[in-house]
C-alpha cells in the first residue's frame, strides 16, 4: 500500500481530515514528564494515544527533536506509531531541497532511518532537488506551495507572466513531477481564495493544511475551498492548539478533548 493508499484508507476509518503536528517544545511540557528518562518520547506517545482515532495522520516535525539532541526519541515515537497505530500515515515535517546526493541522502533519512509514510519538501531548487523523493514511488512528497507565515508573499505571490509564482509550482508538480501519484502541496489556512484556486489547477491531489488553530486560518472557509469533491482532499494539521491544550497530569486528556472539537468543526463543512 502506497502513501496515498493508505492516507485514504484513514480518511475513510477516522471520518477525519484533522492532522496532529508532534511539535515537542521543553519549555511547554508537564512538568511531571520532565524527570523521566525519555520525556519527549513520554509526552508524544500520550498525545498519540489520546488522539489516534480522530486522526487522519500524524506529523512529528523534526527540528523540535534535532534542537532537544532527541532524534533517538523520535525514533523510538514512529516506531510507537507504525507498530500500535499501522493504519495511521506518518508525514516527516523536514522541508527537505537539496541538489544530488545530499537530496539523495535525505531521503534515505526520512525514509529507510525514519520510514516516514511521507516528507515535506521544498521544491523552490527545481524538481531535481526533489527527485530523489518524487522517486519513491510507495512514500509521499509533500512540496511546499503556497504556505502559511505572513511572509509568504514575498517569494511565491511574485507574478512571472501574469501567473504568482505558487500556481506556477503548483501546475509544474500536478503535471510533471507527480508521475508516480505520490505527490501533495502545503497550502496554509490563512489562504482560502488561494486554495480554491490550486484546488482547480491540482484535481484531487492531497493538500497538508497549515495554520489551524494558533495561526488563525477560518476553518469553514478552507474546507469548502479545499476539499475534494467526496469531502476529503484534505490534512489539516494543528499542532500546539492540540498537544499544549493542557500541562497538567491530565494533558492527555486535555488534546483530547481539543482535537475531537477540531475534528468536529471540519466535519460540519465537509460534502457529504
């Protein structure tokens, strides 16, 4: 089963386009977790395990790991996941784009060290910097398109023949990079009107969403410009809105509570 496969699979059993980011900040944590041998693991597994039936996929991002010396923690929290949770796609937050065999071995770490489902990419070095992901035919590329942070426009709404930028990336990856149908953009929440329009340039190609909860994005507004025409399409990520809904014993708990809501609120707006 291919990274696809298995992402619509879990749209369908979850009745959930809600994506929970695994962004473990120290400053943020309980407390309580702090004393143990192996806290970021501790606290991601409990998050994973109070959420993991109102899920579509999971997406621990990397440089919250890398920043804490805690890669072998999440390690040891995708391998929780593959092995309690197989069902559940795992998306790799890096922003991977390099150029030859450093791009190379940067799939070699998402994929055979981490055995991510999928990974984020950056595309804006050409399709080269992303083949040797694009090459995995059974994993998932999520490439960068038109994102979430205020700066974005700076870059990606640039015009080159009366066309921004983003759209440009978005027609070149849905008509020429995605041979092997592995192939989804980032669209930030913030972004609805622009959504919609890569929604028609796209098809049915899957969208991770960012910028859900903490950042503001209209929920209502995103799903009716980005869900497919079935009601999925869709990966809307919330990351600290979730996992630092509580800091207590009963964080947990807490995300619990938080992502049911979320995942409710999507549900509302989606096609039936």
């Amino acid at each position: 089963m291919n990274f696809i496969q298995k992402l619509e699979q879990s749209w369908s059993s979850s009745n959930s386009l809600l994506c929970v980011g695994l962004d473990p900040n120290w400053q943020k944590i309980p407390e309580h977790l702090k004393t143990l041998p192996e806290p970021i693991f501790e606290f991601c597994k409990a998050i994973v395990d109070a959420t993991h039936d109102l899920v579509c996929a999971f997406k621990p991002q990397i440089a919250y790991f890398a920043g804490l010396q805690a890669e072998d923690q999440l390690e040891k929290t995708l391998n929780y996941i593959r092995e309690t949770y197989p069902h559940i796609p795992i998306i790799l937050d890096a922003k991977r784009g390099d150029i030859g065999s450093t791009a190379e071995m940067y799939a070699v770490e998402a994929f055979d060290r981490y055995k991510a489902d999928a990974v984020t990419v950056n595309p804006y070095m050409g399709q080269d910097s992303a083949q040797p992901f694009l090459d995995r035919a059974d994993r998932g590329t999520i490439l960068l398109c038109r994102t979430s942070n205020s700066g974005a426009g700076d870059i990606q709404d640039l015009e080159v023949d009366g066309q921004p930028i983003y759209e440009k990336v978005a027609s070149m990856i849905s008509r020429e990079w995605n041979t092997h149908n592995n192939c989804c953009i980032v669209v930030g929440a913030t972004w609805p009107e622009q959504m919609s329009r890569l929604r028609e340039i796209t098809g049915d190609m899957p969208f991770l969403v960012p910028g859900v909860g903490a950042q503001g994005g209209d929920v209502e507004a995103l799903v009716k410009a980005g869900q497919t025409a079935n009601g999925k399409g869709l990966m809307i990520n919330s990351s600290r809105g979730v996992i630092y809904a509580g800091n207590d014993q009963n964080f947990a708990i807490a995300s619990r509570k938080v992502a049911l809501e979320t995942r409710d609120l999507i549900n509302q707006f989606r096609n039936s």
